[in-house]
C-alpha cells in the first residue's frame, strides 16, 4: 500500500481532510448502532456490493460450511430447510421456515422430524427441487470423507449406519433420512432432540441434485436456490455472484445489489484502507479491523458513528484439569475462579472493544444465558479456598496457550500475575497450534506435563446452550479433546439430556441456564472473555445490521445507499 494511499484512508476515516477536501466533523452518538438495529433501512434495488477477505473461503460448497462468514454467505445461493429471522438483537435467533413450508414437525416423542418442502421451487436452470435432493446433499455433507470441513452435528443425531453417496450411491441405504413424496423430508433420530430445527437451518440441508454433484469441485459453482448465482468463480482470487432469474416465493432475503463482488486474499491492511476509503463495502470474514485501525476508528467521531462493536459468540476460556493435581480438589480450582483479574484479562485481548469480561460459560448470543457472577473477584476468598484444599500458601502448575494467539498469551500472561497473588505459581507453556490437537488436546500431555490450566475459546454450530456446552463436556477422547477440563459431571449431562427431550422452547432454554450453572459450580471452567469485533461500514452501505446468529452483517440483507454505484476495480 503506498504511503499517500494509507494517509489518505487514515484521514478518511478521521472525517478530518479526504485528501484536499474538508470534511465536516460531527460528535459521535451512534456508536455500535448495528448491533441492535437497522441502520440506513432500504429496498432500493441494485448497484455492486463489494466485499473481501484477507485469505479465502475453505469452501463455497453449503455442504462443506465450516466458518461463521462461510454460513452467512451461503444464503445468498443456497436455502435450508429453516433459517433464522432476518433480523437484529434476539429476534434474529428466531427460526423461520426457508425452503419448508413450516417449521419441522415432531413426532416420536421428538425421533422423527418432517419438513414439506414449498411448492414451485427450483434451481438457477429452472429444474425443480425434490425432496430427495435435500436428503442427498445431508448424505454428502456428512457421510463423506472429502466434505471434511463443515460440522457433523447431522450425523451424529441421525439413526442408522451409512457409508456415504461416494462409496454408496444408492440413497435407499441412507436410512437416516426418508422421503416419501418429491415434497416430504423427514429425519429419523437417534434419541429426542427438539431443537432439531438448529441443525436443518444448517447450509448442508441446502439441496444438491445427485447427478450434478462434482464432489470437491462442486464449490467451484453450486447449483444455486437463493436469490444469486454465481458468474465466476476464480478459486483464490474472487468471485462474482449476479442474480438468479428462478428465485422466489422467499421472505427471508431481500437480494437488493444486483452484484456481488468478492475479492479474494487483501491484505489485512489494505483491506481496512479500502474500507475507510469506501472503495470496499464491507469485510466477508467478518473478523474486525485491525488494533491500528481500531485505535483510528475510535478515535475519531465521524469515524465512530460508522462502526460496530458486535459480540461474536466466543467466549475465550481457561479450562482447569480436572485430572492434574491438585485441581482434582474443587477448592484449588475455585481459588483460581476468585483470583482471577478479568479487568486484566479484557486489557491483554485489547479493552472494552474485544470483549466483555465473561462470567458465564454460556455467551449472551445463545439461548439459555441467564447472566451470573458465582466467582467475582475476592483473594480473600481465593486463599480461604487454597487454604480448605489443604495448599494455604499456593502450589505450582502450568498454563497451556497456543503460541500463535497473540491475545490468549497475553491473557496467560495475566493470568500467571494473577494467581501469583495468592501464592500460585503458574508457568506458561506456548505450544504450537499445529500440535494442540495432540498436545493440549490428548490428557496424556497434559498429564505428564503438569498442564493444570489449559487457555482456549470456543463457539457453537447453533447459537444454543446445548450446541456450546455438549462438546466441551462430552467425551473426552485421546487426541483432539475438546473437554479439556475433562470433566465427568453427572448434573451437566442430566441437564443437558432433559433439555433435548423438552418440547416448550422456553422450558428448554432453562435446562440449558441449568447445565450453564452446573458447569459453573464445578469450578473447573473459567471464563474470561465474551469476544467483540469493531466492524466499519461506508456510507454507502445500507440495511445494515449485525445478525446474531453469525455475529457479523447479515449478507442477505445488505443494500447500497446509492444503488447506482458502478463497480470499482480491485
């Protein structure tokens, strides 16, 4: 990036001189106004978007989603059985029907689930959708060895044994999934789950025709449902999306741009430049600015009033052994919970701005969060708590971070600090990210080495209590353990059971609160951080608003203030 370029974005987003031009300064009452509502609401139609990414997705193929943008892009060329609400705030985790016509229907006690397709839809050539196309694409998203990267929550709820449409082709052997009519789908489940719903809102329940499948290659143009199509499609490079002529009968996606226009590996610099230069509408990845352009944005007022400071849905967590002496005793690990300095802890991930010190296990984003404090910060009460687990002047222990996670280091950082307050020595240990599968995920590593606290973050598939907390109290397996308190709680698991077999959603929000508090009273997860991310939003965008199920801007929803904008070179 040149020098006058750069100076010119800074003093853009300043609001301070554009390059030769004054610009009027204003005082900032609008901060992080996307968050919680439509900004610039529009139905104007047409114009390019133009979006970027500092790499490239893992895939464009629905059934291969793995990431939160990859999911949120998605909807623009591929319908799932259900979605959520397009909308803002909490109404956004509300699930609305998309290719079905309701939403699914229970039977069995909640075994069985049946969705009726809408009537009419098609593809981008105009072939129609059948119901055995959506029980296809869920056979090759899960079932298969080369879509590897989206989530295999389907397989895991659906019944029966299947070796996958690549090594089987005959679908009448996938029993997991029926279809008695080109219009009904239904799925057959291993054990009640009535937030069932969560897992059809997927992009893998998107339809693929099983004669158009080109496996890996099919990313390279899906068969689009949505409200776009692709153009082209230049792996690693970029991609074009135009509007798909078969697209109705949907009330979830306003499709206002006539293009889209995705750039493909910015740098991470000259993608914030582009932006406060409004030669770029928006980031796809959704992951923030950068801490220099940070400190600009929220520097400046006119600047400030442009931005959004969303939560993400992550939560950066230290989880605490629960087979490393001595936090095989609950009073040990609570001292760590009262010891902990979580103002500390927000200023080594970046302040107020990256997030919210967090003292649930369960992020505000999910259904189910209840907000409580049961450890605030008392070192009274954390040496008390050593004292009752027979070590009153502190013990040794090791803290695991990934070396590449700038923020979690400094945390562990901080986190040694804090417990060294009350007699804790903490050493910290940076392992390789490309090995904490078999490092800090295999307990046999951990034991050996003494690692008592193991810093990690994580967040859910589905924005609810049951998708953030099963896999982090599930199985502990030997190598790329996600429970890595390795914790065997027998209130967590009856909560969490009791809420999948819970019809009334509000009674099953309250299981997951529950399996929240029980996760909590074994003192062996210590929250630290709810994540933010500082968005920027040219004047031009319009219809903006951060949708919480992605914890980024809704893509479906996004407009142009000045539609007739012509499309900018790269």
């Amino acid at each position: 990036m040149s020098g006058r370029f750069a100076a010119c974005a800074v003093l853009l987003l300043l609001g301070a001189v554009a390059c030769g031009g004054p610009a009027t300064v204003r005082p900032d009452t609008s901060f992080d106004q996307a968050s919680s509502r439509v900004v610039y609401p529009s139905t104007a139609r047409g114009g390019t978007l133009r979006l970027a990414v500092t790499d490239a997705p893992v895939s464009l193929d629905p059934g291969d989603a793995g990431l939160a943008y990859e999911a949120d892009l998605a909807r623009l060329y591929a319908r799932s059985l259900v979605t959520y609400a397009p909308a803002p705030g909490s109404a956004g985790l509300r699930l609305v029907p998309d290719l079905a016509e309701t939403l699914g229907r229970p039977g069995d006690g909640g075994r069985t689930w049946t969705y009726k397709l809408r009537a009419g839809l098609t593809y981008e050539d105009g072939t129609p959708v059948r119901a055995r196309d959506v029980k296809y694409a869920v056979a090759r998203s899960s079932y298969t060895s080369q879509l590897s990267d989206g989530p295999r929550d389907l397989r895991e709820a659906l019944r029966g044994a299947y070796w996958g449409p690549y090594l089987d082709p005959d679908l009448d052997h996938f029993t997991g999934v029926t279809t008695p009519d080109d219009r009904t789908v239904v799925f057959h489940l291993k054990r009640p789950d009535y937030d069932f719903d969560q897992l059809v809102a997927s992009p893998q329940t998107a339809p693929v025709p099983q004669a158009k499948d080109t496996r890996l290659d099919y990313e390279q143009h899906p068969l689009s449902t949505g409200p776009y199509r692709f153009e082209r499609h230049d792996i690693g490079t970029g991609f074009t999306l135009v509007r798909n002529p078969h697209w109705h009968d949907d009330p979830n996606r306003t499709a206002l741009p006539d293009r889209i226009e995705v750039t493909e590996r910015v740098a991470a610099a000259d993608l914030d430049a582009r932006l406060g230069s409004g030669r770029l509408d928006a980031d796809l990845a959704g992951a923030g600015v950068q801490p220099a352009t940070r400190t600009t944005i929220l520097g400046a007022p006119t600047a400030k009033a442009h931005a959004d400071d969303p939560l993400t849905g992550l939560v950066h967590y230290a989880a605490l052994s629960t087979r490393v002496r001595p936090f095989d005793d609950v009073h040990c690990r609570r001292a760590v919970q009262y010891a902990v300095d979580r103002t500390a802890v927000q200023s080594a991930y970046g302040g107020p701005t990256a997030g919210a010190p967090a003292t649930n296990a369960l992020p505000p984003t999910v259904t189910g969060y209840q907000a409580a404090d049961p450890y605030p910060y008392d070192l009274t009460r954390a040496r008390q708590e050593l004292a009752a687990c027979h070590h009153p002047n502190g013990f040794s222990t090791g803290i695991a971070v990934r070396a590449d996670r700038p923020g979690d280091v400094a945390a562990a950082q901080a986190l040694h600090q804090a417990l060294g307050r009350i007699g804790i020595d903490a050493r910290v240990t940076e392992l390789s990210a490309f090995q904490w599968g078999s490092t800090a995920g295999s307990p046999g590593y951990v034991h050996r080495h003494g690692l008592g606290v193991l810093i990690d973050s994580w967040a859910a598939n589905e924005p609810t209590g049951y998708a953030f907390l099963r896999p982090l109290t599930g199985t502990v397996t030997r190598v790329n353990n996600l429970n890595l308190m390795e914790l065997r709680d027998a209130k967590v698991n009856r909560y969490l059971a009791l809420g999948a077999r819970t019809p009334d959603a509000t009674r099953r929000a309250q299981r997951w609160a529950d399996a929240d508090r029980a996760v909590m009273q074994t003192a062996a997860f210590v929250p630290l951080l709810a994540e933010k991310t500082v968005l920027y939003r040219p004047a031009a965008l319009a219809n903006v608003y951060v949708h919480p199920a992605y914890g980024m801007y809704d893509y479906a929803a996004l407009g142009l203030r000045s539609a007739t904008r012509t499309p900018a070179s790269p």
